[in-house]
C-alpha cells in the first residue's frame, strides 16, 4: 500500500502544478495572450466548482445508504441550466452592470446599496458555508486516515491532522485568493487552475469508475445483474425528500458565494452560458455516472461496517491498485481546495467590503482622503478573513464530532445559503421588492434554519436533547424538528418547507407594507429592466476643487500605478491638458464601477460620497421612476375605483342591517301579539266552558251565548293557526296547485262578495267590468286568497271618511295586471319595504291580525308564477298583482 509519505509527495507536487498553470495563465492573460483563457469550455468546467468532496466522495456514501437519492444534487443545478437560462443571463447582465463582487454586493446594490443588508447576507453566507468547510475538512482528513492505515508508526493523529489541514488549506487559499485586489477583474489564474482540477477529479472518478466495472465486476452485464441484486437497485423514492433536496440543490446552485463568483463575477462574455446550458450537465452527466456501481462493489467486497464515503478509496485498495486508489485522492483533494479556494475567496470579498471597510470609514473621519494605504487595510482583512472562516470551519468539524455523512453536511449547507433566494429572486423580477422585506424574509429564514437544522445537528454540546424532543419550555409545538406540530418529515424537508415558505412569505408581506426609498426605486427599476436601462446605476456632482482627493482616494484603494493611468486615460478622453480630468457625472460613474471592484459597490458609493457630497440621477433613471410613478396612479385609481365600490356595498349592507334589524323587532311584536291572539280566545273559551260546567239552573239563552262566544273564539284560533300553517306550507314549497280555468271576472266577484258579507265597514268598491274580461288558467282558490287579503286590509285600514276601493285590471305585455288603490293616507314610506315580511302590520293598534297576509300573498303570488308589489305615491294604499296569461305560460 501507498505510504502516507509517498502521498504528500505527490500532494504537494499536485500544489505546484496547480501554482504553476495559475501563474502561468495571469502572465498569458496580462500579455493578451491566450484567448483560449476566455473561451466557453473553461467557463463551462470553472463551474464544476460545485462538485465539491460531497459529490466526489459522499454522492457514493449517499447511493449506498439512501440508494438512487443521491440523483437529487445533480438533478437541480441540471434543470437551473436547462430551464432556468434566461433567468441567469439576466443575473449575468446585472452582475456586469452593476459591477458587483459577491451575492451579498448584488443584493446590496439593488436595495439601495443598503449595507445592513449586505452584512446580514454576508453573516448568512459565513455560517452557511461553515459546514462546507468542515464537510472538506473531513473528506480530506478520511482520506489521509485511509493511507495512514499503512504507516502505523507514523506520525497521523485524527485531532492535529484536521488542525493542519484547516491551516494548510488556509495559507494555500490566502496565496491564491488575495493575490489581487479587484474582486471584480477576472481572475484567469484561478479560474484556469479550477478548469484543470475539474478535469483531474472527473478524470479520477471516471478511472475508479471503469476499474470497478470492468476490472472488479468483469464488464457492463455482469455489473447490472449485481445491481439489480442490490439494495441501491431498487426503485424506493421518497416524493417530499426528493423534491425539497432537488429544490435545494437549484437553490444553492444560484446562491452560492463560490458559484455566484465563477458564474457572475468571473463571467467574460454572456454567451457562454450557451454552451454552459448543455455542457455543463454533461459534465454532472458523467460526475454520476460510476456512482451506483462504485457504491455496489464496495459494499459487496468490504468487510460490513466500512465507510461509504470512502468506497472511492477503498475499492482501489482492496485490489491492490495503489496508484489508482492514490489518483482517486488526488480528485477528492482536487475537489476539496479547488471549493476552499474560491469560498475563500468570494466570503473573504464580502467580509472585507460589507464588515471590515465600513468598520474603518465609521471611525475615521474622511478616512477616504487620509493618509494611510487603504489597499493594505483591505488585503489584510481579506486575509484575516480567510483565517477565521478556516477557523469557523475547524469548530464546526469538532462541534459536530466529525462523523455526520459528508451528503448530510452538504445539504446543511445548502439549506442555510438558500435562504438567499427569495431576495435574490424578487430582486431580479419584482420592482416592488423592498430592502425591508428582504431583511425581514432573510431574518426568519435564517433565524428557522440555525433553530431547526444547525443547531440540532451540532449535537447535545448546544441544543440539549430534551429541547429536541420535548421543545424548548416544554413547549411541543416549537419543537426543531416538528415545528408548529408538522411531525413525520424528515429534518432536512422540515426546515425547507418551513423556512423558505416563511422567509418568502414574510419577504412580500414586508415588501408590500413597506414603501422603497428613492435610490431603493432607481435600483429597482434598473435591475428588472436590465437589458432596457444603461449600466449606470446613478450619476453624481462634484467640482474641481475634489478631483485631488478623488485621486488620493483612488491611490489609497488601486494603487498609484493603476489610479494615475486610470485619472489620465480620463483625462485624455475629456480632452484636458491639466494632470486633473473634470469630475464630471459620467466620470464618477466609472470611477465608482472602479472602485467597486476593490470595496464593493455599497462602500465605493460611501466613499464618493464622502468626497463629492451630493448626486443626482440619469434621464434614463428618471424615465424609469416616472414610468413607476405613472403606474402608482394607475393604481391608485384603481384603489379609489375600488373604494368606491366598497362604500356602495357598505351602504347596502347598512340599509340590509337596518332591514334585519326592522324585521327582529318586528318578529318580537309579532310573538307578542301571536301570544294575545292566542291567549285571548282560550281564555274566553276557557272562562265560559267552566261557567257552563260549575252553573246549575242555567237559562237556554244564556247558554246558547256562552256556547256561540265558544265558537266564536274557536274559529279566531282556528284562522291564525290556519295562516301560520298556510305561510309554513308555501316557504317550504309543500303546497300543491289545483289549476283551473274562469275569467278575472269571476275571481274578483267571488273575492268581493266574501269580503263585504256581513261587513259593518262602508267599503265602496269600485270596478271595470269590461275590462275584467280576461281568461286565467291558475289555481283559482289561491288567487282568490290574495284579492280577499287586498279587499279585507282596505276595508280594515283606509282612514278615509269615505273609504273607495278601486279595482282596475289590465292586460301588458302577456300578463293580467290587477291594482287596487283605496283613497287613504297610504303606507308610511319607512314601513313600505317591511309590509312583505312576515310579523310586519301596518295599523296594529287600529286591527287585530298577526302581520302574515300580505306575506302569504307573496309566496302565493310566488308560487303562481306572478308577485305583488307596493305601488308608492298612489295617495293611499295601491297594491299591484301580476299574472302571467295562459299563453305566455304556454310560450315559456
């Protein structure tokens, strides 16, 4: 077996290759040579950068406990380059506009250069990348483990193994990473190394590969029959794992400080996402393609108990092929440092423009013109920085114990950095999106992430047991892994689904409640509308009298070299003789695109600021508010049109409550009076049927009175039950229809002659007789009921000293219409809507009834296929009954 001696050998000569195709690329680059440098194909493997150690080692360990899941982390970025290509480009020509460093830069810029924002994007991004760090720590630190295996008398300790591999990491990521202020100047040497370790850990998994297959399991047959034989063969998918993970994996494809480094920043030319779209998951293709059978041989030829991650390793070495299991290393170490490398070097970017820099302005009074090297100031945080995220990355490794499944890290990760998106995303399409919304949605999704993921996957030395399992205070419902009683998803679907949805969530809310600042609307306006606006975010004001400072500004950030040849390209291309060139609006632009490269585009703006002390904005800009504001008054019409329309229903609802309220006290006087009605004649009934039993002697006439006043009182109750019946019967639409055939005429005389038998009131009717010559086909002793009610209510209520009925009929439009109009003061207007109700009565005091009449006659009317109807401003009381005739009944 390979000796760990012989393998840090070929590790560090594996590091001087590295070195020296990174240096040689930035001479070729720096002499304009080597336009093989900007072509797609490196683009396209710069950004196999995100197939770190997880993939090389853990997407074996995942397909050998969780079998075809490990699909998932291939299966998002796939379909982010396949159908999400135009949303790329878009962030591509943003990131080139808007000459922006990290994902933290970009989300700054576009919410009104917001620096809060950007130090709690960049806070996000440290502890989202700090299981990524400790995920390569360990991959690394197994692999050594492997070798050390054949040296037991050497000097590996597991413990100070992983300290010097965190320190080695960490000098080997400030030598590259630093070696150049300008984040956004595109680093040719680093992006050509990650080229070539690409290469090397695709060409090293693709060897293990091929020897698994057809040195091990003897050709492609007989590896698909042990497949098929195998756990990892079988078809198991868990829908809502699969689908938060593929999710997952789209997400930190996008969000991701080292992928938005190659992909944005590092970007030289749009159309190489082009060839990007298919190559790419060409590349993921063959990434995957040994993965199952590796993860099947291994677990057929060693001993039970071996480690999975490791098989890549460990198949090698148990043939015997040591120089393919040391070619394996070789791609893991490839794909731990070539991660360490641009993490580094996209976090250390963030820390120093968003943290350190702004830090350094706060206490330094026009710290932007004072003497002192502002470019030592910002290397040595980039530096500095680079050390404590090692550092952070070595914590996590001990706190968690080192012995999670290098996939379960991964997806830890990915779960923290994603909560990015929803900012990210609204930022790019939706003008509306706030810098509060995006501080509120990042906070909670960050705050769900540590509580339900982080925190318990660190182990009982910070989240006890019991708060895992019982909730924090006993509090079931706030447990981390069932929060708010969502029990039986796994951990890792748990914290997607709640902290995403709520982060988005409380990303809109907050962006519709809150309204965005001028610079905030700008921003806005030239993110959305990339491809319509000019790449200048803004303009500025400034005077001769600053350009001195400007260029001791410039000098302290670039360095004398590149800010004097930078001021006098400037100058000839204003056409100034003097050494200064015109701090004009378009000159400031440049110079703080410029800058922006070294700090930031939030402290280059501050630091212009802080010079220049004023700006002002493009026509182009202006254009885009006025569009906004021309759209906020189109909604606000919108919402005045709206408002309107609420009043109006508020009026009805009012009007309606008004007439509820009419009908509840209506319905109390109504019980009241069915009470009376009721009590009245039994107690009559009552009262003479006990004098007829307890009177002896008593005289024939008296008891014929007292037997007729039974009567009497009898029938009374027998009305009112009847019409209560009556009403119930038709609203419940139990009642049956005898249908016949006779004229108006005959109707109206049968309804008149029962009314006025025995009437003591003077009632004079009047009628048409000619008129009423019309045919009705309809039930006859129903519509008679309605035209007794009509004649009875003006024969008890018209208060006229001559009291008249007139009775007119009329045949319009297919229908027999009916009035009846007597010559009395009428209905008062506020009890005209109410007369239709049940227990409403006009005149209570006058006349006894129980209010149903005229609501009986409704559902009559109702039934018969007519209605009735108060006629207003008539003098008196006018009631209208519509009919239709026989043969309109016919045509419909």
């Amino acid at each position: 077996m390979a000796t760990l001696n012989v393998l840090i050998l070929v590790c560090l000569g594996y590091v001087v290759l590295l070195f020296g195709v990174a240096f040689a690329a930035d001479r070729m680059a720096a002499a304009g040579r080597g336009k093989w440098l900007r072509s797609p194909l490196i683009y396209t493997l710069s950004l196999s950068i995100y197939c770190t150690a997880w993939t090389f080692y853990g997407a074996v360990g995942n397909a050998a406990r969780s079998g075809l899941e490990f699909v998932t982390i291939y299966l998002g970025p796939t379909l982010v380059m396949i159908s999400w290509w135009w949303g790329l480009r878009k962030l591509v020509r943003v990131g080139r506009s808007q000459r922006v460093t990290s994902v933290a830069d970009l989300i700054s810029s576009r919410y009104g250069k917001s620096n809060t924002l950007a130090i709690c994007v960049t806070i996000l991004a440290v502890l989202g990348g700090t299981p990524y760090i400790a995920l390569q720590l360990q991959s690394i630190t197994l692999s050594f483990s492997i070798f050390a295996e054949a040296d037991p008398s050497g000097l590996y300790r597991e413990g100070a193994s992983v300290f010097w591999v965190a320190a080695g990491l960490a000098v080997f990521a400030i030598l590259f990473g630093t070696r150049n202020l300008d984040a956004n100047e595109r680093h040719h040497g680093v992006v050509t190394a990650i080229a070539l370790e690409s290469v090397v850990k695709l060409f090293a998994l693709l060897a293990v590969g091929i020897f698994v297959v057809w040195g091990v399991a003897g050709g492609v047959t007989p590896m698909m029959e042990r497949i098929d034989a195998s756990e990892i063969g079988r078809w198991n998918v868990d829908t809502g794992r699969w689908m938060a993970i593929t999710f997952l994996s789209a997400a930190a494809f996008v969000c991701l400080p080292r992928m938005f480094q190659v992909m944005v920043v590092e970007n030289d030319d749009e159309s190489h996402l082009r060839t990007a779209a298919w190559a790419f998951p060409l590349y993921l293709l063959l990434m995957s393609l040994f993965v199952v059978p590796i993860a099947v041989v291994g677990l057929d030829l060693l001993p039970a108990g071996s480690n999975p991650d490791l098989f890549v390793l460990t198949v090698p070495l148990s043939q015997g092929n040591d120089w393919l299991a040391m070619l394996s290393f070789i791609g893991g170490f490839s794909s731990a440092t070539s991660m360490v490398i641009v993490t580094a070097m996209a976090l250390s970017t963030m820390v120093s423009n968003h943290v350190v820099m702004p830090i350094w302005l706060n206490t330094r009074e026009n710290a932007s013109s004072m003497s002192g090297d502002v470019r030592n100031v910002v290397l040595m945080a980039r530096r500095v920085s680079i050390a404590a995220i090692m550092a952070l990355g070595f914590f996590y490794y001990r706190m968690s114990g080192g012995g999670a499944a290098l996939a379960s890290i991964g997806l830890v990760a990915f779960a923290g950095v994603s909560q990015i998106l929803p900012a990210l995303v609204g930022g790019l399409f939706w003008r509306g999106a706030t810098r509060t919304g995006a501080l509120v949605g990042l906070s909670v999704g960050f705050f769900l992430w540590i509580y339900t993921l982080l925190l318990p996957g660190m182990g009982g030395s910070v989240m006890s047991a019991s708060v895992i399992e019982n909730g924090p205070f006993g509090l079931g419902w706030l447990r981390p892994q069932a929060l708010f009683g969502l029990d039986g998803l796994d951990p890792m679907t748990h914290t997607v689904l709640w902290s995403l949805s709520l982060n988005t969530l409380a990303f809109c809310l907050a962006s519709l409640l809150s309204f965005p600042s001028p610079l905030e609307r700008l921003q806005g306006a030239q993110f959305v509308n990339v491809f319509d606006h000019s790449v200048a975010p803004g303009g500025w004001t400034g005077s001769v009298a600053q350009s001195e400072d400007l260029m001791i500004m410039t000098q302290r950030i670039l360095g004398a070299g590149p800010a004097q040849d930078f001021f006098q390209a400037e100058a000839e291309k204003q056409g100034v003789r003097g050494r200064w060139p015109e701090p004009t609006p378009g000159f400031l632009e440049r110079l703080e695109r410029e800058l922006s490269g070294s700090v930031g585009a939030a402290t280059a703006h501050a630091m212009i600021g802080q010079i220049v002390g004023g700006s002002s904005v493009s026509v182009e800009d202006l254009l885009a508010v006025a569009d906004e504001s021309a759209q906020l008054l189109e909604y606000s019409s919108q919402l005045e049109a709206k408002s309107a329309e609420l009043s109006r229903t508020a009026r009805k609802l009012r009007e309606a409550n008004e007439k509820l309220t009419q009908i509840s006290r209506q319905k109390d006087a109504f019980l009241g009076q069915v009470s009376h009605e009721l009590r009245t004649p039994m107690t009559s009934i009552r009262a003479f049927s006990e004098i007829m039993r307890d009177t002896d002697g008593l005289s024939a006439e008296d008891s014929r009175r007292y037997a007729t006043i039974i009567h009497d009182e009898a029938l009374r109750l027998t009305r009112l039950l009847d019409d209560l019946l009556d009403l119930s019967v038709l609203e419940n639409g139990q009642v049956s229809l005898n249908m016949g055939d006779a004229s108006l005429r005959t109707v109206l005389d049968r309804a008149v002659s029962t009314t006025m038998a025995g009437a003591e009131s003077p009632l004079t009717i009047r009628r048409n007789l000619s008129a009423e010559r019309i045919a009705l086909h309809s039930d006859l002793d129903r519509l008679g009921q309605v035209f007794i009610n009509l004649i009875s209510n003006a024969q008890k209520y018209c208060d006229a000293p001559e009291p008249v009925l007139t009775i007119s009929a009329h045949d319009v439009g297919g229908q027999a219409v009916i009035d009846f109009v007597d010559n009395g003061s009428g209905i008062p207007p506020d009890a005209q809507s109410m007369i239709f109700e049940k227990f409403a009565r006009v005149g209570f005091d006058k006349a006894g009834g129980a209010g149903l009449g005229l609501a009986i006659c409704r559902e009559i009317m109702h039934r018969l296929g007519g209605e009735i109807t108060y006629l207003p401003g008539q003098g008196g009381a006018a009631f209208r009954v519509s009919l239709p005739l026989p043969h309109r009944q016919a045509a419909q």
